[in-house]
C-alpha cells in the first residue's frame, strides 16, 4: 500500500521514553492533532496535511528509509544500528531534538578497580546494540564476543552470561543497581527529526 502523497506521514514512537515530548514538540509547533486513542496507530492533523502513525522505535528506521513515512522522530542510536546493519543510510537527518540524550556505554563490575579498553580483548559483551559495539571495537583493534540480547542486558553479568555490557545509560542508576559502573562512551545519543532521502513518486 503506498501512502497519500497529497499528504505527510510522520513516524512517531507509540509509547516508551520519546513517545510523549514527540507529540509535545508537534504541538508547540501549532499542529492540532486529532487525540489518538491508546490503541489507535493513527491520528491526523486536522489544520495542515500531516498523518501520524505510531510505532515501536525500532521501526522508525524502516518506515523512513522505505519512504512510507517522510519524516519520524527517533534516537540518534536506533538509527545508527539500523545504518549500520543495512550498510547503508536512506534517511537524513533534518534537527535535533534536544530531548531522549542517552549514551551507549560499556559497563563492567563495579569491584573493577581498574580498566582499559584493551581488557576486553578476548570477553564476553551483551548488548542490544551489536553494530555500534562491533564498530567501536574494530576501530581500537579490539576482538572480542559480542552477545546480543534484546531487554535486560544489566542482568548479564549476575547471570555469567558476560562479563561486560554495552547499554544506554542517562541517569546511571540502573547501572548503579545492578553493581555495575560505566568505562567507556561507545556513542551519544537525542532524539532526532528524520526525513527519507529515498525519492518519493508522486
Ligand atoms: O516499545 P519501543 O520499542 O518503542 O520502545 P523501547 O523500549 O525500545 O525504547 P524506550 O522507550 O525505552 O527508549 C526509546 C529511546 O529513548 C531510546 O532508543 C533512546 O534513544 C532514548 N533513551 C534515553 C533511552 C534512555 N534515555 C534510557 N535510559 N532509552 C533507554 N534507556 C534505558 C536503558 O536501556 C537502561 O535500561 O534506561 C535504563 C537506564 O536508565 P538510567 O537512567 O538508569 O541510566
Ligand atoms: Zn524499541
């Protein structure tokens, strides 16, 4: 199904940290939005020919690079992951957003008295974000096993399934809760505005 082309389509995160600042910044920016029920995937704006559809953030990625939606809302690393594991990029990036700033961090036990991102030559990794973690490691030389999880990847090391992590940190609470302490910057991340570069048929 290809979209109404005498409109625009923007990809927005369904629920989850971007969800509710997304909608905010449409917005202020004077859209009234036709109030989109918990369960709907869709809503429009009623003064100015733009359709929302509301996704995982996962997908974000896709929609915009595929062209079913012009522009989205998503994280600097979602989209980095995604470049990352399709070689190649057909999105650009239009603003960013100044909200959702996270950094993907490696981790380790926080007995660690010391670390150098040599010692991970030859360990265990878990991650959610395994294409940023390969580049960060091929760029130091760095060989290591890199085991991908999708959520709770803090419980890794408790459940010897790795010795260090590789996830996104703000606060550093969680971190902190789980025993582990932060090493090393593996990519800083916003919220970002996304259109397709992928040329639209009329
Ligand atoms: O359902 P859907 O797939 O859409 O959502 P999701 O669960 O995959 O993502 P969500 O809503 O958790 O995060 C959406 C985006 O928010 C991420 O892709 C980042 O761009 C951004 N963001 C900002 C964060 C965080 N801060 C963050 N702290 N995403 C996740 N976290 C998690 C982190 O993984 C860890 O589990 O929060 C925990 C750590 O938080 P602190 O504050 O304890 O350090
Ligand atoms: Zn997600």
């Amino acid at each position: 199904m290809s979209p109404d082309r005498s409109r625009l389509h923007i990809a927005l995160q369904k629920s989850g940290r971007l969800a509710d600042q997304s909608r905010q910044l449409l917005k202020a920016a004077g859209l009234k939005l036709s109030e989109a029920g918990k369960n709907h995937l869709t809503a429009r704006a009623e003064n100015f020919p733009l359709d929302l559809m509301f996704v995982r953030d996962d997908d974000i990625p896709t929609f915009v690079a595929d062209g079913v939606c012009e522009l989205g809302i998503v994280g600097q690393n979602v989209l980095e992951e995604y470049a990352l594991g399709q070689q190649g990029r057909r999105f650009e990036e239009v603003a960013r957003l100044g909200f959702g700033r996270c950094s993907l961090k490696i981790a380790a036990p926080d007995s660690l008295n010391f670390f150098n991102v040599a010692m991970l030559a030859g360990q265990r990794i878990a991650t959610s974000y395994p294409h940023l973690l390969e580049r960060f490691l091929a760029e130091r030389g760095i060989s290591a096993e890199i085991v991908t999880m999708r959520g709770a990847v803090e419980l890794a090391p408790r459940l010897g399934i790795a010795r260090f992590i590789c996830d996104l940190v703000s606060t550093g609470a969680t971190l902190e809760a789980n025993g582990l302490a932060p090493v090393a910057d593996v990519f800083d991340s916003e919220a970002v505005l996304v259109r397709t570069s992928k040329p639209i048929d009329a």
